[in-house]
C-alpha cells in the first residue's frame, strides 16, 4: 500500500502532460530481434526509417542502438534514405546527423511500456520521470524483463528527479488528457500477474501519485490479439482534453464486437476530471489480420501525436483511408502521415507501442 509520507509527484506538484503537448524529443529503440519479427527485422527497419523520417524534423529523436555495429548499420539504412528521392512537398528525408544514439543492450523495441514516464512540473517547469516496473506483460516473456532498468540508464545523463513507484505499470496501458483524467482497461491493471497484491483503489492511489492525475476511466478489454493484456492506446485515445477516439468494430460476426461496443458504452456516459460528457468519436478497425497462427492486434488507435506531424498505422485495408481522415480531422495544425505497419504489427504492436514523447521543459509554467 502506497505511503502518504512520501514526496510522490503529485505531491511536489509534476504531472504527465498530454501527448498533444510539446516535446523535446521522442525516444524509439532500432528493431533487431527475429523472434519479434520472424522474417521481418529488414522491412521493420525500413518502416522504422520512415517514422524517424518524418519526425526528426518535428522533435528530437532519442535511438537506442545494442552496440556500435548497430550504430554503424541504423546510420548506413538512414544515409540510404536520405539520398532516395522524396517527392513530398516539405523534402523530408531521414538523416543520422539529427538523431541522438544511445548504446545500450536492450532487448526489444517496445519503449512505450518499459522506458521512463516523463513528467513536468506546474510551478517550475522542470522534467522528471517516473520509473515503473516492467515484467514483460505479466511475465510472458523472461528475456524481455532486463528492460525494466531502461529508465536508469537513461537517467544517468538525464540526471533528472526520478520517482519508482515500486509496482508493475506499462506505459501502454494508460492515456492521459493532460488536465487530470487517465484511461485504463481493468483487464490489464487489475490483472493479477501485475501487482496481485494491490486493489483497484489502492492502484488508483498510485496513478494519481505519480502521474499527478484526480480522475480515472476504467475501460474492461483489450482488442484480440494483444499480449499485453489490454492496453489502452489499442481501444482509446485522447485527442484533445475533451475528446476520445474509440476503437470500434462494426461487424458484429466480428471477435472484437462486443468487447469494443462494452468499451464505446462505458465512454459514452464517462466525465472527465470536471465532472463533463466526454465527447467520443468512433474509429473503425482494420479488420482481423494475421496469418495462421493467430490474429494480431492491429488498431489504428495505435497512432502517435508529435509537434508537428501525427504517425498513422495502415496496413492495406479498406478502412486505412477513413481511419487517417477521423484523426486529420481532430489535428488540423499537424501533418498526419500514414506508415504501413503491415511488418510492425508481427511484433503484436505498431508506432505508440514503440516510442514515448519526452515533453517540453516550460510547456504548463505558471
């Protein structure tokens, strides 16, 4: 149980800002394993190419790399498309000299749910992390847990205020609209190969803790498919403090019908921090993909919000066109740029999976 004497975050008054919200940076780690990717790692790294292609030019980009050959071949694959011709009007191209890299032996891509959660304060502006644990989703895959000490590594030349809660949290599994309200699933965080020592309330105490929040959403299950037992920024998203996008499947034949049609019905009469309807917006799936052994978690609520551009995952369906229009919609200052994550998603995740925003030092000083 959570001690009221510490100096939690909340308590020194850090909060997690909303992912609309300026960055700094956006921290990714170089794709590598063939177990995530079987047969894929080369075309995953040519997708990662394009992510970091479009968003170098919209924040920093923090890389994580195992070694110096990695190093070496990630600046080889970037070089090669900064000379391939791009016929887009803003002339983007990827480039090694605008990219942090950081050598580290990690061991998968999945920074969203093992790297740091970035904190800002409200009076001073300062930034801080909170450093959750990571066991790989419950467990699920042992070589993974060395993950967990991501955060430290990182904080060695941040050298910034880090919190640890001292429980299992993922990154994935929570979305927040920076004014106070966070989205969760109850599958992923009341799980009991999380932290089965913990009740609801006793979580709730540690996400408003340490990621200053007053309000919580409790959504029930995650889409098919997803070994992380049901994380949010597969089904739901905020897009502004108001309004939610939420994953929802039409085909009522369909798996994720009803589990969907649950999670659109608890949003539909849902209030924010104020006590405020929120204003939900229904974003199609794209359909059962995969292959023989299994369905994959393909949803393209898995979009990521940067300064300047919104990453979009498509993957060759019919419904790819009206999804990417649903969230132009909702960012008219921002370019949305749809990615084939058509490789991504074998590793049962696609572009927020991957990556964490490092917010604007200043962006809420009062």
């Amino acid at each position: 149980m959570l001690k009221q004497s510490l100096n939690t975050p909340q308590k020194l008054g850090y909060f997690m800002p909303a992912e609309w919200e300026r960055h700094d940076a956006i921290w990714l780690s170089w794709p590598h394993d063939p177990i995530t990717f079987p047969g894929r790692v080369e075309k995953v790294e040519l997708t990662y190419g394009e992510i970091i292609k479009n968003l170098q030019h919209s924040e920093k980009v923090n890389l994580l790399v195992k070694d110096s050959a990695m190093k070496t071949r990630v600046m080889g694959i970037l070089k090669q498309e900064e000379h391939t011709p791009n016929p887009s009007p803003e002339g983007n191209k990827s480039s090694p000299d605008g990219i942090a890299f950081h050598v580290y032996d990690y061991a998968d891509v999945w920074f969203r749910d093992y790297g740091p959660v970035f904190l800002v304060n409200k009076t001073s502006g300062a930034l801080a992390m909170s450093h959750w644990i990571f066991n790989a989703w419950g467990g699920k895959y042992e070589t993974l847990m060395q993950d967990t000490h991501i955060p430290e590594f990182i904080n060695r030349s941040m050298n910034i205020p880090c919190f640890t809660p001292g429980i299992v949290m993922e990154g994935g599994s929570i979305d927040v609209n920076g004014k106070g309200t966070l989205l969760t699933t109850e599958q992923c965080l009341l799980n009991k190969s999380r932290n089965p020592h913990l009740n609801k309330s006793e979580i709730e105490k540690y996400l408003m803790e340490y990621l200053g929040v007053s309000h919580i959403i409790w959504l029930k299950n995650g889409i098919e498919g997803d070994d992380t037992d049901g994380h949010i920024d597969d089904i739901a998203r905020f897009v502004n403090p108001a309004t939610v996008l939420c994953a929802y499947e039409e085909d009522r034949n369909d798996v994720n019908h009803p589990i969907l049609h649950e999670n659109y019905e608890i949003l539909l009469h849902a209030k924010d921090q104020s006590g405020n309807r929120l204003n939900v917006i229904k974003i199609p799936m794209p359909g059962a993909i995969g292959d023989a052994e299994g369905v994959l978690p393909a949803s393209y609520a898995n979009f990521y919000i940067g300064n300047t551009v919104v990453l979009v995952p498509v993957f060759g369906h019919e419904n790819d066109a009206k999804a990417v229009d649903i969230i132009r919609q909702q960012f008219p200052g921002r370019k949305v740029v749809e990615i084939n994550c058509a490789d991504l998603v074998y590793g049962l995740g696609t572009l927020h999976c991957i990556s964490q925003q490092q917010p604007a030092v200043d962006i809420r000083k009062v």
